[in-house]
C-alpha cells in the first residue's frame, strides 16, 4: 500500500492499495473506461453504500461526453491499468449505478430511494453554487414522486406524504430559479403550489421575492404581508426584503424621472 497523497484537485485523497501498470493513461473524449467500485460512508463502520460487484456488472462511464460530474473521470484519470486504490473525497461524488440510470427504467422502490439521494446532492449543489446542476437533481426528485403518485388515489394518505416531499423540491427548485434570475417561472411554480396548499409561507416568501424583482410592488408586498400572517417569526427577514424593494422602487423612479428628461430634452 503506497502512502496516502493529495491529487491535483482540491479535497481528494488517494492511497494505492494496488500498483498498475504502465503509464497514466491520456484519455481522450469519447473514451469508454470500464471499472469496478465501491462506495463508502467516512463513518467508523465504513458503510458500503454501493458496490458493482454486487450489482454483478462493472461500471462503464465515457469520458467527456456521458457522465454529468466529472470527478469520476478525475479519479479514474489518475489511475493506471489494472491498478486498485481507495479515494478520500471532501466533494460530491455521485454512486453511478444510482444516477447513471434514467428514472424511467427504475421500479417503484428504486425512485422513492433515489429521491432523498437527488434532494441531498441539490442541497450540496445549491451551497456551492451550481444552481443549474441543483435545479435538474430537484427536478429529477420531482419527476419520480409525480411518477409515484399517479398510480394512488390523490389526498388519500400516501399521496400526501409524496405531495409534501413534491413540494419541498419544488420550492427548492424555485430558490435556484430566483438565483439563475428566472423570475416569471418562480411566479408560475410558486401560485400553482398556493393554489392546491394555500397557507405555504415559504411559497408565498418566493413569490414575493420574484414579484420584487420584476416591479410588481404591490403584489409583494401582499405577499410579505401573506408571510407574517402565516409566520410572524419571519419578520426580520420580511423588514429586510421591503428594504431591498423600496430602494429598488426609488433606483427605477429616478431612473424613469432622468429618461424623461432625456426625451423631453431631445
């Protein structure tokens, strides 16, 4: 087992349990890599989450082209030809088998797994910044329990509890659309969830927050009001969005005052 060393990228630890042979190979786009792997928790049980030879068949990812996060090609790239070796990762590493599979081709148990899994990995995704990728692994989340639920009796029990987890992503979803700046589309997400559960702070918080960005004024502050009628622990946050919406209305009332007098000049 050779010593523990830090590859070229930022939180990832890699010790080789087992020498390859020959050079570090240069993978081009397109290359097909094909390897086993196991997956585990940094606990003191080392809890397998995943394992390919479990699964019975080895993984296969396409360099560049097939594999949407690309610190498994990472760790692979450093690795040579027949070599075995663990890795440390202090970033997200998704388990193939678990997101290489459309969500059409998972069963019914399959998808309800995989949705704690695509809501925990948005979380990580949103913190980082990387709001489209958080956006499709909310969205994902989201196609599964719909999937689910059309084959129950809707607000009968069991609905329901999929109808909450539905709307928990798809507030998410909308947080990273206020960041992404798509506004209109927060507006129509965030009405469709107070129109079937009215009484949803957060979507009201939202909506009010989209409204404020397109010059809708009035309509957020009826919002606000919506949230500290629901939630008056709100009111910080709430005093701090009609600050930002009352400079904002002054910012575009001067801005509007100086082109008139622009044209009115001309």
């Amino acid at each position: 087992m050779e010593e523990t060393y830090l590859t070229n990228v930022e939180g990832i630890k890699k010790t080789i349990l087992h020498g390859g042979t020959g050079e570090l190979p240069k993978f081009l786009t397109g290359s097909k890599v094909t390897f086993h792997f196991r997956t585990l928790k940094c606990d003191g049980d080392r809890t397998v989450i995943d394992d390919s030879k479990q699964v019975g068949r080895p993984m296969e990812i396409v360099i560049g082209n097939m594999f949407k996060l690309e610190v498994w090609e990472i760790l692979i790239s450093s690795m040579r030809i027949g070599e075995v070796a663990e890795f440390w990762c202090d970033v997200i590493v998704e388990s193939p088998s678990a997101y290489k599979r459309e969500t059409w081709a998972m069963n019914d148990d399959e998808k309800l797994k995989a949705v704690p899994l695509l809501h925990g990995t948005g979380n990580k995704l949103f913190k980082l910044g990387r709001y489209p990728e958080a956006l499709a692994k909310y969205r994902e989340g989201v196609i599964c329990l719909k999937n689910l639920q059309v084959k129950l009796k809707p607000w009968e029990i069991q609905w329901l509890k999929l109808e909450k987890m539905v709307v928990t992503l798809v507030l998410n979803y909308c947080q990273c659309l206020l960041k992404m700046e798509e506004y209109y589309e927060v507006l129509e997400q965030t009405t469709d969830i107070l129109n079937r559960h009215p009484g949803t702070v957060k979507a009201y918080f939202l909506r009010a927050r989209a409204h404020a960005e397109v010059w809708n004024e009035a309509e957020a502050k009826a919002d606000f009001e919506k949230v500290l009628e629901y939630d008056s622990g709100m009111i910080k946050s709430v005093r701090k969005e009609l600050r930002i919406l009352e400079c904002r209305m002054r910012d575009k009332e001067e801005e509007e005052k100086l082109q008139f007098k622009r044209m009115f000049h001309k």
